[in-house]
C-alpha cells in the first residue's frame, strides 16, 4: 500500500477507498482482514457472483457530465462498485452496465 500510495500521491484514506472489502458489509466476506495463509480459503467463503473478473460500466457515467474541466478532458470517474457481479444496472441513467 505504501508503494502505491507514494506512486500515485494519495494517502493511506484513499487508497483503502479504492479496495472493495468495505462492500463486504453488503454482499459477505470481502474482508481485508485475511492472511496469506487464508488466501486458499477465502474461495470457500466468497460466493463465486460477487467478484467478477470482466469489465461492466455505465458508458453514459463515463462520459461525464462534461460540467467540470477534469471531465472535458478525460471524462467521468470509474465507480467501484461496478466490479460487483451482483451490480448490473446504472440506476442514474437507467442502463444495463
């Protein structure tokens, strides 16, 4: 984390925001918490539909509203959430990701 930290100028805060183990509360164990030693048998408690390892985004919120300079030139902000498989529809724009 620190590596990371340091390489993009975010603070510890931030980059933990970036992790998806603060949903665990919502959809089981996506807990931080695990050793390596774990790491085997974290599969068995993870249901296989709440991690997915393909790409699903709302095109219309990646585009951004375009209101702000950051967002004409690079669009709007990936959401995390978007990597839950459990997550298949934008309910802003009324989309299937």
């Amino acid at each position: 984390m620190d590596a990371f930290s340091g390489t993009t100028r975010l603070s510890r805060e931030e980059v933990t925001r970036l992790w998806v183990a603060p949903l665990g509360v919502r959809y089981g164990l996506l807990s931080t918490e695990y050793s390596k030693s774990q790491a085997d048998e974290r599969s068995r408690f993870v249901s296989p539909w709440v991690l997915s390892d393909r790409t699903q985004y709302c095109p219309d919120c990646l585009a951004g509203e375009r209101s702000s300079q950051i967002e004409q030139a690079h669009g709007g902000a990936w959401l995390q959430i978007w990597r839950l498989s459990a997550v298949f529809a934008c309910l802003r724009h009324g989309r299937f990701l």
